[in-house]
C-alpha cells in the first residue's frame, strides 16, 4: 500500500489528485501534527518532500529525503526492490 501526505486541506489535495490523475489517496494533515512527528515540517511550515519507506510491521525501514519529482516513481521501485519487498 502507498499514499502521500500534505499539510494542505482536504479539498485541495483532492483537486490535486484530480489534476494529476493521481490514482493513490492523499492524506490531508492541515494541523501539521502528522508532518512535525515525522520532523518533515520546514521552517516554513511547509512539509519537506521526503519518502519514507515502512514495514508491514511498522517499522520504519529507509526514509529519502532527497527526492527528485522527475524520478521519484523509478526511485521507489529501485527502493522497493533493494528492500526485498518489489513494486507497489
């Protein structure tokens, strides 16, 4: 399973979604509470772009925090893969 998550509301990320043609959800967290447990919250208050890859069990496994937009889908599955686990 995968999503993203934004510190933009609901509505927007959905029209987002719409825009894009995202066919995964993406998660609203306008209270910024998900993004600063996560320490991905800028100074800004934006949320930084990072991936984090977690475990069925929850653990945490690998978290990029250098992602690239232009190769992010060929970025995940590489990571996917090296972490044993294969395409989403």
């Amino acid at each position: 399973m995968f999503f993203a998550a934004s510190v933009d509301d609901a509505d927007t990320n959905r029209e987002f979604a719409t825009s894009v043609g995202a066919d995964y959800p993406i998660l609203s967290d306008p209270g910024k509470s998900v993004a600063t447990a996560y320490g991905v919250l800028s100074e800004r208050g934006l949320a930084n772009r990072w991936t984090f890859y977690i475990g069925a069990d929850g653990t945490i496994l690998h978290v990029d925090q250098e992602v690239n937009p232009s190769s992010a889908g060929e970025d995940i599955i590489a990571r996917l893969e090296a972490l044993g686990i294969g395409s989403p």
